[in-house]
C-alpha cells in the first residue's frame, strides 16, 4: 500500500521523503501515461464517490484543522479558506466529475507533415510528467489539483499548508481509493506527509523528479518559490490589471466594465487595479463617480482629483500596486501610447482591457500589448480558465515559457515528436 | 549608433554590461515584435548582401583569431570549427537567405473558441522576447542564431567564444548593416563585447532582461548553463540515442539503419551510441560485422561478445557514455520491455528508434519511450531541424517544458490570449 506508506512514511529527512517520494511519482506517471481516458475518468468519478461517502471523516478532520488554526490565530480571511461545510464538499465531488468529462489532450495530435527526406513525421501531445503543487490553506485544491494533473496523465505531488493537513490527508484518502478502484497506482497523486517546511524546498530543487512546480496562493508563496526554485514554475507573482478607456469608448459600456473589473471581486487576480482614461474620453466624471458609489476608494493623480473631490493622492507606489482590495488608483493618460506605455511600465504581464468602439484602436492595443490576456470591450474579470472553456484551470500563468494565461489540461502536456520511415537512412 | 556603441562599451562591469545590453535588446525587441515579415526577411537578405561584401574583412579577422587560437594551443577540432574559407562565408550568407524565407509563425492564429460567455477567445503567436545564445568556436552561430532569434520577432543576445572575438565581431557587423538597412533597431542583434567569462554568468542571472538561453556547444558549456542559469535554458545536454532491433526487424534493414545511425556522421548529438538487439531478432552477428567493418569499436555484453571475437567487453559506464565517436555499445535484450526498460534507465530523452515490420510493436516502442523524438524504421541521424522540415533549428531540447525535440521559429514564439466582447461582464 504505497499510499498508507505515504501517510505514514518512515522517512523523516525532507529530502529523503521528496526523492523517495519522486522516484514513486516518476513509476507511477510512467503508467499514467499510457492509461486510456476513461480509465483515468473513472478513477475520478470513484474517487468523488468516495469523497460523497466520507462526508462526515472529511467534516471531522476539517473541524479539528479549524480549531488548532483558530487556537493559532489564523486570520478570519485564511479560515474561511481552510473551512468545509457539506456545500463545498459537494462541491468539490463535482469539480472531480467535471475534470474527469474534460477532453483528454493526451494523444492528441498537433500537427503532420511529410518533409522531402520521405520521413512521416507528427508531433503528438504526451503527459508532463511528475507535477509539484505547493499551496495554502485550501483543501479543495488537493482534488482540484491532483485530479487535473492525473487526468493529464500526470503524477502529482501535493504540498498544502500545515493548518489544513488533517482535511488535506482525509481528501486525499478518497483520491487514493478512486485510484485503487480504478487500477491505478497510488502513487499517482501523493501528499506530502510532513507539515515541515523543508519540504518545500526539497521540493523546489527536485529537478530531475518533479517536472514543473504550480504554486497556489499568496504572493508571498509565489516569490518564495520563483525565487528558490531550480524547477520550472507555472505561475503569475501579480496581477496588476489595467482598464485602457480610449476617446472612441462607448461612455455606459465604460462605466459598467470599469465598475465590474473592479468591484465584481476585489480579491482575485483578473480584478483591475489601474483604470487609464483617455484625456480625450467624453466624460470621466461619472466612471468616478460609480466606482466610489459602489464602495471603492479611488487614488488618482492631480487630473483625477480635479473631477472628483473624494479622490485621494496617489503615491508613485500607487501604480505598481495589486490592491486585491475596493481600492483603485486612476490616471489620465495623454493617449494610446501613453496607456501601452503605462502598462509595459506597471504592468504584471496578466490581463490588460481596452474599451471603444475603434476598431483599428482595439487592433493596435490588442498586438501591442505584451500580456498573457489582452482584451476588448470586456471586463477583466473574465481572465479565468472555466470562463475561458478550459473546464478548469491548475493556475493562471504570466511567464513566457511553455503555457501563459489559464492552464489547464493542455498546458499540464508536453509533446514528442514521431518519425516513421520504411528504412530510411540519412545520406 | 547602438551598435558602434556595443561594440566599443565604455561599461566595463559585466552585471553592468548585460543589464544595459539586456535593457536595450528589451526595447528592440517591443519594434520587433510589431515589425512586419517583409522587413525582418528584408534585414536579413541586407545583412546575407553585407557578409559577401565583407568577405574579405571577415576572413582578415578570421585569420587573426585563427593565429591567436593556434598560439593558446586550440586543438585541431576546434580550430575547424573557427576556421572560415569563401565557401563557408557563401554557406553563412545563403543560410540567412534560407531563414529570411522561412513561415513567419508571428500573429499565426493557434484556435479560436467562443465559451458560453459569449467573449470571442483566439490565442495568437508572438515572440518569446529576449533569447540569449551562449556559444563557443563556430562563429556561424553569430549569424545562424542571430537571424533565427529576429525572424520571430525575438532580441537576441549573443555571447559566441572568446577565440572567435574578431570573427564574431565582423559577422556581427554586417548583421547590422542588414538590420539598418531595413530601418530596424541594431540593438535587435547585439554581440557581448568582451570576453570576460563573468559576463556569461550576469546572462545566466538576467531573469527579467532575458527571457530563454539557448546554450550552443559541448557538453561542459551546456552543464554549467543548465546548472547556474536563473532564466529558462532551451538545450540538450547528451544525445545518449538507442536502436532497437525487434524480432520482427527486416535484418537487410536493421543492418543499414544501424550503421548509418552510427557511422554516418560519429560527432552529432543524434549518432546512435547504444544497440539493443532483441535476443529474437534473427541474426545479429552480420550487423555487428557491418559496424566492425565500417571502421567501428563495438563494446558488448556477454552474449554479444559471443556473437564475434572482435567485440570488447562492456564497462557499467558504456551505456551511460555518449561517445561521439566511432564506438558503440551494444546488448542483447531480452524483449520490448527490457529494451524500453534500458531506453528509460540509460537514455537522455533525445531520439531513440526501433526496427520492426511489426506494427503493433512500432506503435508500442513510440508510445512507451519518453523521449523528445521516437523513430520507427529510421535512422536516428535525422534527428534535425532542417531533415524535420523547419529550415534551420536553434537547437534540439530535451527538457519537457515549452519546446521539445529540434527547435525553430515556432520554439522562439509563446502566445497571448486575445478575448472580444461587446461590453461583456461578468456576473
């Protein structure tokens, strides 16, 4: 049982447990990669199944998870995070269903061609490999994660916060038994065993074992790991979005999209940070206006204040912010190359809007723009993999690298190439 | 005068030099990335104009770094490599010619989708960025590299050998010419102006400034990149190639794909290095022969020792052993899972191929072996960019992330996701 051995691991070293622990995952990924989709949907479905029947295990678990986080001070934000009701386990079963009715990209292929030396040549998407999550405290994300990767053929390794540990280790018994009913090997999504945090590092130097690191949370857990990581990382430090209101914008269509990127949700990554307006946008007063009316403190600069008395200062520092916060700064730009200039300057590389009705305009904001999302007459709250049909997503990603933007089952494959011939040697 | 400027830095701190060098290569690369493909085909076909003008200057400078490499005691391959003739100066000209005509993947559309949201979804192709290229005596690198980096939209710093400064230098020059021809930035393609060896370790660490290294030569240069960069490395470290012959082999086959696949050309990174012959395939002994016979050094296990007194005994570090040389060594397997067992144990994931009429079998080997090119009934020596059909390659990556296999203009690319609505929010 390589999976109660896990739990239970023996090993104390950190970076004995993560070899070990890698050498499994690279055996077992060996096997995922050639598993058919439905076996690996099964798996899934079983394992929502298991995680359905063991309501009340996980709801204990989470219950004692929550009290030594409360005992510990855990702010009320993080507990929210950590905390399961019946809802959210349910909720979490059906994100497992719905990863497992995902296209399968493993197999697909690419592309074809036949060059002038006869070879048949195709390019055909295969697994990643081994993939390393690091995470706080949501526990959703050991079944979100792990059953993405696994459904792209990956093996996974799971890294969660110490406070969710309990909850994390009762989610994961039911991955496990959706696995073993399906045939697969255990060690196809691990959990690190040990809340010590020299397994994150042992984890981040894994080169050779773990193919890709996603970390999934705080700004602080992403510098860390790009900082120390000698394992290539999916993920996006910032998101600071910026809406661009040019002189063509339709003035309603403005205000509602700057009202929406910004207040929808404050707190996650597509939310816009800088609203840019165009000197030659008709009529900036009212965009103001709703955004403090729907509760945002806006921070702008002199022109900015000169519209709206309720309009504080903002500081040079005001524009490399991601508030993740009803706080907004504003500027008045002189035009469009002052708004891409604005943004190759402050901006993240995440998701950056225009909004008008210029066509050619949009055109040329859209190519010059150099971000993972760049978009027209639409709310930046939209830069998410299920609004963008990926079904899912294991993280948005800024770097240029591999895969950018939301990534889902695709972005978690490689590919190899394939030459037939019949006899052919190279002259 | 960007260039005049690099060529002659006032700036003698290598960190210093590179964060100027990567800074400007940044700003050119934001014009290349809206440069159309006429013109960057335009600089290259003034740069290839430039070189045949320059002839005589290049083989002038050449003949100077040539004296000063025999002096150092450069050895005989080495000085190969550095050494141009009219002919080899044609050969540069007429490959920059070659990529100016090759498929600008730039703004080539990858899907389109349209999700429930109803936001108009397209992930279009743009450049990488900044590609940094760390290279040693060949000075056609400098344009090889330089021109493939620019025809997708890509800044290219190059770092080539400190042997072939003066080479590189007029090289260089005429790149520029080219680029100012076409009206392009000469920041575009930037030689490093000094040999200080610091200088390739602040390229190495200019995450941010560069944003892919593409390490060009043996072995010792592309470990010590893989292993101090800070910024993505695209590379292979060992070209470790296998073939298997199956049973099933057609032996008149086995026999021709076997020495060509070593013999053919002993020193390239896709030279068969290890034979494994089914202990079924039908008569291994003539292949054997044929590769002692065409001048080759067999080592062997026990059984092949058997099969002719000529074979040398095998050490435990001949599989592991990329020989580039007229050397190969070669087991008798027991049937497809040991030989894709051994392929997984000893391979460098680079090309490795299998001899059968059997096509289950064929498709079983490409499916199992997990390697950046998988052959059926090919030699492995077609493992190129140019054989592959892309017209020139960067260089042959073996990592998983990102490009895999040989590496072109398509490799030099990532995408953004470009999204359209029509005043879309979200609710």
């Amino acid at each position: 049982m390589g999976g109660a051995m896990n739990q239970h691991s023996p090993i104390q070293d950190p970076e004995a447990l993560i070899d070990d622990m890698g050498r499994r995952a690279r055996k077992a990924a060996a096997t995922l990669a050639q598993t058919p989709t439905a076996t690996k949907a099964a798996a899934l479905e079983a394992a929502a199944r298991a995680l359905r029947a063991a309501e009340q295990a996980v709801l204990a678990a989470n219950v004692g998870d929550v009290e030594r986080a409360t005992q510990n001070g855990l702010s009320a934000a993080m507990l929210d995070r950590l905390k399961l009701d019946p809802t959210r386990i349910e909720g979490v079963a059906s994100a497992l269903e719905a990863v497992a009715r995902l296209d399968d990209p493993v197999g697909q292929l690419i592309d074809e061609s036949t060059p002038p030396n006869g070879l048949k040549l195709s390019r055909v998407r295969v697994p990643l490999g081994v993939v390393g999550i690091i995470y706080e405290s949501r526990p959703n994300v050991t079944a979100d994660a792990g059953a993405l990767c696994m459904m792209a053929g990956n093996a996974a390794i799971l890294r969660g916060g110490s406070e969710a540990i309990e909850t994390n280790r009762a989610i994961h018994e039911c991955l496990m038994a959706g696995l073993g009913e399906a045939g697969l090997p255990e060690d196809a999504i691990q959990l690190v065993p040990t809340t010590d945090r020299a397994a994150v590092g042992a984890m981040l130097r894994a080169s050779g074992l773990i193919d890709i690191i996603v970390p999934r949370g705080g700004k602080g857990l992403v510098a860390r790991v790009q900082e120390e990581a000698r394992v290539p990382v999916l993920a996006h430090l910032d998101g600071i979005c910026h809406v661009y209101l040019h002189p063509a914008a339709d003035p309603e269509m403005a205000e509602a999209i700057a009202v929406n990127a910004k207040m929808r949700r404050t707190g996650i990554c597509g939310a816009m940070e800088t609203l840019l307006i165009d000197k030659g946008f008709a009529d900036p007063a009212p965009v103001i206006g709703a955004l403090i009316e729907a509760g945002c403190e806006v921070r702008g600069d002199a022109a900015v204040q000169a519209l709206d008395g309720r309009v504080a200062a903002a500081s040079d520092e005001d524009w490399d912010t991601e508030y993740l916060e009803p706080i907004l700064s504003v500027a008045i730009v002189e035009d469009m190359d002052a708004a891409t200039g604005h943004i190759a300057a402050h901006g993240s590389g995440h998701t950056d809007a225009i909004v008008t009705e210029d066509a050619d305009a949009a055109a040329q904001f859209l190519n010059r723009v150099d971000s993972a999302i760049v978009m027209h007459n639409a709310s930046t709250q939209f830069a998410d993999g299920g609004e963008f049909g990926l079904g899912a997503e294991i993280g948005i990603a800024t770097g240029r690298l591999h895969a950018r933007g939301p990534v889902a089952l695709e972005g978690l494959t490689t590919y190899k190439w394939i030459a037939r011939g019949d006899g052919a040697i190279r002259p």
